[in-house]
C-alpha cells in the first residue's frame, strides 16, 4: 500500500509503544520495498527506514532496518529521486 506524502501515520511495537511518524516516500531496493518516515516530534534530521511486511488490504507492517549498508542503499536511492528538488532549494538558499 501507498500512503499519500504527508500522511501520518502510528506506530506500534509489540509493547504497545506508539510513536506518531509522517509517511514521505517508498522504493524498491534489492528486491524488497522500503518505507521513509520522519518523527513527527522531530528536533533533528532523523529519518526511518523501515521495510515492509505482510502487506494485506487492511494495513500494512513495518521491520525496522538495522543493516547500514541496506539503510545507506535505500536512503541513497530516496536522495538521487530527489536530487532535482534539493538542487532547486539549495539554490534558493544559496548553499
């Protein structure tokens, strides 16, 4: 499943923990499909990359990615997507 960009979403842990992320964008990576997030309670940079599992119709969840070669491959891949786009803003800010 597909989330529209901007979409909030919760997550749950096997604790019951819930932690409130905004879906950015998705990819295919060696073979498997990766999710971006960012915490909506966010004083830095930080993103998630979590990868998908069990999709079905009703709700789809999510394994966190421990592996930095696999974070650093889909993040990498996020980045040339947008290479357009962060070119544009970092000539509008002057960097």
């Amino acid at each position: 499943m597909d989330y529209d960009i901007n979409k909030v979403i919760v997550l749950s842990d096997d604790v019951g923990n819930e932690m409130e992320i905004e879906y950015i964008d998705s990819t295919d990576f060696e073979g498997e499909r990766y999710a971006l997030f960012m915490p909506l309670e966010n004083d830095d940079d930080e993103v998630i990359i979590m990868k998908y599992d069990n999709v079905s119709k009703d709700y789809d969840s999510f394994i966190p990615v421990e592996d930095k070669r696999i974070l650093e491959g889909v993040y990498e891949k996020l980045r040339e997507k947008y290479a357009p786009q962060l070119k544009e803003l970092d000539e509008m800010i002057g960097e």
